[in-house]
C-alpha cells in the first residue's frame, strides 16, 4: 500500500514521475499483486487515469485489463473498473468526469448519443476518433475477447452490466461490421443482448436500446434474429408504458431501434403485419383539439412514428407486400387518424408536411383508401374536400416549399392507378359540371397553371398530367375544356392557351411544366395530336425552339420541344394534310435536321436533375429552382426516346414495309389467336365431358347401392312371408271355432289384399315403363358408339350424354319411387301380420283359409316376379356402365385430337418467328443495299458521271412504253 500512497499522494523530494512511468508501474502491479485489493486499487489508478493518458494507458494496460476480465470474475468491482477503463480508451465522445467513489452511482444522462460536444480542433478530434478505432481492432483482434464480454453481459451486478453494455456499444460504433460477425457466429449472443430490454433498471434498458440500435445497423440477418426474440413486442410494451409520442427519450430510441428493424427488411416487415402490431400504432396519432404548445421531444416522436408507417407502405417495397399492409391500416383505422391529424389545426408545419407524405403513401395504389380519401372533409363551413384544401395550399405562394412538394406528391399518389379519381378531377373542368358558387379542384388547377408564380405554374401542370396518366378517355375529354381569357373575346381550349403561354417566353420553369402537361395529354391520343397540330402556330414555335443555339439554360426546353414534336409524328394518324407523318419528317431534315434533333432531345435525359427525379416518385428537391422534372414524366421519355428516334430516321417506304410486316404478323396473330380459342374451346368441352363422366359414375355407383339395399329388402319381405305362411297354416283348426269374429278379421285380409294386388299391380306397370325407357336409353348408347370420334362431333355427343343423364337421373327417381312403395307394402303386411296374431290368439275359426292361402300365394308370385325386374334391372345398369366405358374412350379420342391440334399450333407459331425473322434480315439487306446504291451514285456525282434517279428512270421507261404503243397502233 506504500506503493500507492506514493504514486496516488505523490513524493516527498525529487521530480514527479511522468504519466507513461506511472501508468507502467500500475501496469506491473496489475500483473504481479497476489492480493486482489492491491490489483483493485491498481485498475482503479488506471480508470482515473484512462482520459488524460488515453494513448498510454490504451497501448500499454489493455492486456492486463483483458486478463483482468477472464481471471477475476468473482469481484464484480474490479470488473467494473477494467470494463469503465477499457470504455475510456475506446470510446470517441467526451463525456464528463465520474465519480470514482464506490458508492456513488453516475445517472444514466438522457441519451448517451446525444451528448456529443463541440470540438473546436477538429485534427484533435480526428485523432482521437482513429485512435479509438485502433483501440477498437486491437480488441477485438481476438474474437473471444467479444465473446467474453457478452458473457460478462449475464452479470445481474450493476456495476458490471452497465459498463459492459457501454462498452460493446463503442466497439459496435467503432468497428461496427466486424463486432456484428462475431455476435453473429456466438452462441445465444444476440439472445444475451435482447435480454437488456427486459432488465428492471431503466439505465440499463436504456443503453441496451443504444446498443441495439446499433447491432441492428445494416445487417439484415442480425435484424431478423432480433425481430424474432420477439423485440416488436417489448418495445411496443416500453412505447405505451413511456407515453407514446408524449414520452421522452426513450420513446424515441425505441422507435429508431423499429426503424433499423423494419426499414428495406421484407421479412421484419411481413412479420410486424402478421403479428397484428400494425393495429397497435393507431392509438400513437390521437390528437385532441388542442394542438397548441408541443414540445421539441413530442414533435421528433411524432415524426418517427410517421416515418415507421411509410416505412410499412414504402413505394419500393413489393406491391403485394405494400397493398396488404395499405389495407391493414385502413381497417385497424390508421389511415382514417392520419387524416384527422391532417385536417386538424395547430399542428406543427414539419409534423403537416411529413402526416401529409405519409397519408399518400398509405393511398398509393390502393382503391379502397384512395376512396375514403376522396370522402375526407375539411372541418370548415361550408365543408369542402380534403383535396381541395391541400390543393389550395400547394397553389399558395406563401407556403412553405415542402409543404407545397407534400401535397403535389400526396395528389400524384391519390391519382395514381385510380381512374375513377381522375375522371372526378377532369370533370371539375368540363362546362356541364362546373359549380360557380364553390371551388372545384379543376379551378384551383387552372388557377395555378395560369398564375404568375412559375412553382404554382409547373406544380399545376405537373398535377394535371397526372391526372391524364395512362387514361386515354380523360385525354379526349380534357380537349373539350374551354377557358374565357378576357370579356369581349372568344373562349380558348385549354389546349390553346397551354401553347399561347408556351410563346410568350415565361419562366423555364413554367414552360418545363407545360411542355410535360403537353407531352404526357397528346402521348398515345390521335385526337390530342390531331387538335394540336390544327393550330398553325405550333409547328413553326417548335421548329424554331429547336433550331436556335441557346444558352444552357435553355437547353431542356429545346429537349422538350423535341419531344413533343416527335411524339406528333409518332401518334400522327395523317389526318391533316399539311402535317402527316412524312411533311413533319421533310420538314425536321430541311429546317433542323435529323441528327440535331436527335441531339436536342438527348439533353432531357443528360440532365443533371433527370436521373434524381427518375429515382422515387417523391418529389423532393432541395431549391424551388431545381423542381423541373417529375418521376412519372421520366419513365415516358424512357419509353418514348428511342421510339421517336427511329420514327425520326425512318423514310416512307420503310414505314410501307413495316406496315406490311406489322399486317402480316398480324394475320398470323389472328391465325394463332383462332387456334387458341379453338383449343381454349375444346378444352373446356373437354372438361365438361370428364364432368359429366364423373356424375355419371356417381350416380352409377348410388343407383347400385340402391338396386343392393332394394334386393336385401326384397328378400326380407320373402322371409317374413314365409314365416306368416307358416303360422297361417298352424292356426287354421284353431280358427274355425270362431267364425263370426273371423269372417270380420277374413273381410279385413281381403280388403288389405286387394290393396296390394292393386299396388303391385301398379309397380308391375311402372317395371314395364322403366324397362321401356331402359330399351330407349340402349338405342341411344348404340347411336353414340355409331358416331365417328372427332373432335368437331363433341359437342353433339355432350348433348346426346346430357340427354343419357337425364335419363339416368328419371330412372334413379323412378327406383327411389319403388323403393317407396315398397316400404309402404312392408308396413300393411305388417299391419297384416300384427291383425292375424291377434286373429288366432283370440282362437277364431277362420273358413275362408283356403281363399287366404291362394291370396298369398298369388302375392308370391307377384313378388317373385319383381324380384326377376329387379335382376332384369341390374343387367341393364351393367350395360350402362358398359356405355359410359366406350365414352370415356370416344373422350380419350377427343383427347389426343387436342394434342395433334396443340402440336400444328406450335409449328405454327415456329414457322411465325421465323418468318419473322427472315423479314427483319430481308429489311436489313435492302436497308444495307439502299445505302450502298446511294453511295455509289454519289461517288459517280462526285467523278462528273450522269447518273440518273429512280423517279427519271420510272419517267424513261414510262416514255418508253408510250412510244412502243404509238407505233403498234400505227402499224
């Protein structure tokens, strides 16, 4: 302890030992005390030490701290000293002194990532960042050192928890990627780190949160294993307990620890929907009426939780993923809260703006949502739609500019797949429903694309070309829109006026807008092209846009103007004379030419601005100046550059063969459609006869069920009548003792006798009647066997097999009819029966025995004659069943016919392609034979030589012919 007293309490004479000398010392003593509170004391030094000589306590006390580490785990003190000294020199934040005394416990500050301090040397602070990643790779150099750490995780003492938690959350910062593959490959060692969420102490929850955030950064595997330790639960559970969005810190690590989870993680993200936890967002978003006065802490929350839900419905998701997840949300009420924030006053602008983003994201795509959205009213008197007032907004100069970019993407969202949407938005525009005394979303538009505000101009433009998107009935109706410019004058179409603003030179930005409105109206729409083009002015503004040298900010609009004259030529349907396709080509060569304007219209795509646009369809734009380009815009001019391109370089006779190829492939379409069909047809008659066979066999099998059951019973009622026979006969001496009383039961017998003389009677009839049908239904089943098996004879026989089952179904009927009837002789014989036993326990004389005797042997006989239908009836079902066997042949037949038929398809479609190809190889030779023809009449032109065009040559030959024909009429 002299040791210490001298190195803690300093000397008494001669010079101070430096701090490497002293660190060195502590080091030894570390390494060579015996006694446990000599090394204690030891680590201790060096903790106080590890700030001010960070470099040397770092290069030369590591070792031992880690040695420390693995031999005395049984005090938890000199744990917590190595692992506070291993955390000084590794971690880069500078963090305030503590305490060293063992009973005091630092507080935990607020968020251990939030207490960054401004360095003014930012060299120091660069130094000091690598030197704790050198630290950092020095440790973890051994995986087993990560390893040991999380075993000292396990340990419940605080202060050896705490300074472990905080230690791998500085490697985890430092060498992220590396710490993760070792916690990765360990065993249970993100199951240790998910245990910290669970630790009673807040201080430790709430570094573990630090820790995990970090774990979970970039490794999607590490995000799995997390959501699966059910981490969706536990941090829900630590939300609702903190407050919610009015909770503090913790509330908001627990949401970025959500984000890491769930952001580009499919699988999280499938799994947080499936486990029902979208629902336990919604209560997150109520808001009361007073929005007034929220704190700093609650707006940052708020917006996490925003920004969890995009997540969920992200554009770049999968569209089934997104759509089920769209649709949880609207169930569970989520989206109906988000709108409500949305229309509620007091809400901060930046919690408006990101509410707003994340309402179009949840209707993106989704008709149902789109609907309810359409249904939102404004809390206002009188009430008006939800899209009218974000409309209002996003054309309002004073707003702010990502609130404006907000409610344009929210509008382009709410359009987007939704015709139904669309129509609603164009017919606000149309004479017939135009309402003076409210504003419509039509009016607000052309309000915007009208302004002098140039961002009002394009957001308008933008918005309206949406509402046009890939809806080609929309595009005709939005032609018949007529504005009135000023009193006095004639209304214009919004169309023209479109074009009149485009020629009095306004903004780029306006014109970028409206030349996007255009290109998207007239793109695959003739009769948007046709109306264009009747406008003589167009044409010649356009050629002449693209045929000056501009400046460089010019240079889209050109590109633009190129566009839309290329999109002219390649939807022309050549109904106006002065502008077909060829005019506009000849007059592209001599006024601009072809290779100029195939240059002027790459600059849209070489724009710097172009390739952000093109990446998401958010509009996000750092300046209101760089918002030119819009995403859906970027994928037609993907589409349509290449088009215009080659419709630009081809020439007339070009076209002519294209056409004859696109006639005859589509002929051959026609031929392999007709096959199709006829396939597709066969197929489902096909499939109706293996039905029909299959209700056949059932049927089949039940009518012999009931053919069995019948026979059983048929031969019971044999036996019970034998043994009444037998009875009859032993009681007839006995009976002739009584006659008054048995000429009453005599006159009974007779009666209930005669009853079923007429019964069997009847079903003798019926017998005849069924095998009379069963005789039909024979002569029916030889026709069909008559019949050829082909397949264009199907649909006969499926009508002559519907005819056999109705057959088969009446005689199924009549069966279940005699089986009826002959349960109801079963009861009166029984009745019989029961009325003779009484007869003879009475000992009345019967002296009409004889008469009974023959009655019941004549009811015999009958019986034994239904018994022989009844096989007769058999053998006539087997021959039935035998029937449906050469069916199912003629269907096996009809079968194979559709294979041959499916093979000539094939061939047919082979033969196509090639056909095909060999016609793109003809027009290849003949365009590579044109070129050469040309080039060799030039280098004759070019040597003096007379050569002759095609057009003298027609003319010569012509003149040729004439003159042959004068003469043979001379002669």
């Amino acid at each position: 302890m002299n040791f210490f007293r001298g190195v803690m309490g300093g000397q008494a004479a001669g010079s101070q030992p430096s701090g490497a000398e002293t660190i060195q010392k502590l080091c030894d003593r570390v390494a060579s005390s015996t006694l446990l509170e000599d090394r204690r004391d030891a680590v201790r030094a060096l903790k106080s030490l590890s700030k001010k000589y960070r470099m040397e306590v770092g290069t030369q006390a590591m070792d031992h701290l880690i040695n420390i580490l693995q031999t005395d785990r049984s005090d938890s003190e000199i744990l917590g000293y190595a692992l506070d000294t291993l955390y000084n020199i590794i971690c880069n934040d500078e963090e305030e002194e503590q305490d060293d005394s063992e009973d005091a416990v630092t507080p935990l500050p607020v968020s251990g990532k939030h207490k960054n301090v401004s360095v003014p040397d930012e060299n120091a602070q660069k130094q000091a960042d690598d030197l704790g990643a050198q630290f950092t790779d020095k440790f973890i150099q051994d995986p087993e050192h990560v390893t040991l750490l999380l075993t000292l995780l396990e340990e419940f003492d605080f202060h050896v928890r705490w300074p472990g938690v905080k230690l791998l959350t500085a490697l985890l910062k430092n060498q992220g990627v590396q710490v993760q593959g070792v916690i990765l490959v360990s065993p249970m060692g993100v199951s240790r780190l998910m245990d910290l969420l669970a630790d009673s102490r807040e201080v430790i929850r709430n570094d573990g949160l630090l820790l995990l955030q970090q774990l979970t950064k970039g490794n999607a595997a590490i995000q799995k294993i997390v959501a699966f330790e059910n981490a969706f639960e536990r941090l829900l559970d630590i939300i609702t307990e903190e407050g919610s969005s009015d909770g503090g810190i913790v509330v908001e690590d627990c949401l970025l620890l959500l984000l890491n989870l769930l952001k580009n993680n499919s699988s999280n993200q499938n799994f947080f929907k499936e486990g029902s936890y979208i629902q336990r967002m919604k209560p997150w978003f109520e808001v009361g009426d007073d929005n007034s006065g929220w704190s700093a802490q609650k707006v940052t929350n708020l917006h996490l939780m925003l920004q969890l839900v995009r997540v969920m419905v992200s554009p770049v998701n999968s569209p089934g993923a997104t759509a089920s997840c769209q649709k949880s949300m609207y169930q569970c009420g989520l989206l109906q809260q988000l709108c409500t924030i949305l229309m509620a006053t007091g809400v901060p602008a930046d919690i408006l703006t990101e509410t707003i983003n994340t309402v179009s994201e949840v209707i993106r795509g989704s008709q149902v949502n789109q609907d309810y959205f359409a249904s939102v009213n404004a809390p206002s008197n009188p009430p008006r739609p939800a899209i009218v007032v974000l409309l209002m907004s996003m054309v309002n100069e004073r707003q702010p500019f990502v609130l404006r970019c907000a409610v344009l993407y929210c509008f382009q969202c709410f359009l987007y797949k939704n015709q139904k949407g669309q129509g609603e938005i164009v017919a606000t525009l149309l004479p017939s429903t135009i309402d003076a005394n409210s504003i419509s979303a039509g009016q607000l538009l052309c309000g915007g694309l009208f302004s002098a505000d140039s961002l009002s101009n394009w957001c308008a433009a933008v918005a309206l070309a949406h509402a046009l998107q890939d809806n080609l009935t929309q595009k005709e109706q939005l032609l018949r829109v007529q504005l009135a410019t000023s009193l006095g004058k004639p209304p214009v179409s919004l169309l023209q006026q479109c074009t009149n603003i485009l020629s009095q030179g306004s903004k780029v930005q306006t014109r970028v807008g409206l030349l996007m409105l255009l290109c998207t109206w007239i793109s695959n729409c003739p009769i948007a092209v046709t109306h264009f083009l009747h406008n003589q002015e167009n044409v010649p503004f356009l050629t002449a846009q693209i045929s000056e040298n501009l400046g460089e900010d010019e240079r889209l609009v050109q590109g633009l103007c190129a566009l839309l004259l290329g999109i002219c030529i390649y939807y022309n349907d050549n109904s106006l004379e002065n502008y077909t396709k060829e005019k506009l080509k000849q007059l592209i060569e001599k006024r601009i030419g072809k290779e100029n304007f195939v240059e002027k219209l790459g600059f849209i795509t070489k724009h710097e601005l172009y390739s952000r646009a093109a990446q998401k369809p958010q509009p996000v734009f750092p300046s209101p100046e760089q918002m030119l380009f819009d995403h859906e815009f970027t994928k037609l001019v993907k589409e349509l550059e290449g088009i215009i391109t080659k419709a630009v370089h081809k020439s007339s006779e070009e076209e002519k063969k294209e056409e004859e190829v696109k006639k005859t492939l589509e002929q051959h379409d026609n031929i392999v459609t007709q096959y199709k069909e006829l396939i597709r047809e066969q197929d489902a008659h096909i499939q109706e006869l293996k039905e029909q066979v299959l209700s056949m066999t059932s049927q089949n099998e039940q009518m012999q069920v009931t053919i069995t059951q019948q026979l059983s019973q048929i031969q019971q009622h044999k036996d019970q009548y034998n043994i009444l026979k037998l009875k009859l006969g032993k009681d007839t001496q006995s009976q002739s003792n009584s006659q008054a009383d048995g000429s009453q039961v005599n006159g009974l017998q007779t009666e209930e006798l005669t009853q079923l003389k007429d019964e069997l009677e009847e079903l003798r009839k019926q017998h005849t009647l069924l095998k009379t049908q069963l005789g039909d239904k024979d002569a029916l089943i030889d026709t069909l066997r008559s019949e050829p098996t082909q397949t264009t004879e199907g649909s006969a026989r499926g009508t002559e097999n519907t005819e056999l089952l109705k057959e088969l179904e009446a005689l199924r009927g009549q069966i279940q009819s005699q089986s009826t009837e002959i349960n109801h002789l079963k009861t009166e014989r029984q009745e019989l029966l029961g009325r003779a036993e009484a007869g003879s326990s009475d000992g009345v004389p019967s002296s009409n025995s004889p008469v009974d005797f023959a009655k019941i042997a004549e009811l015999e006989s009958r019986l034994a004659a239904q018994t022989t239908d009844m096989e007769r009836l058999k053998e006539e079902t087997k021959r039935s069943l035998e029937s449906r066997a050469d069916l199912e042949q003629q269907l096996a037949s009809a079968t194979s016919t559709v294979a041959i038929l499916q093979t000539e398809k094939a061939k047919l479609q082979t033969e196509v392609q090639e056909s095909k190809k060999e016609q793109d190889d003809l027009l290849m030779l003949l365009a590579d034979q044109d070129q050469k023809i040309h080039s060799l009449k030039q280098k004759l032109k070019n040597l003096g030589e007379t050569v002759e065009d095609e057009d003298d040559l027609d003319a010569r030959d012509q003149t040729d012919d004439d003159d042959e024909e004068e003469e043979e009429d001379e002669d």
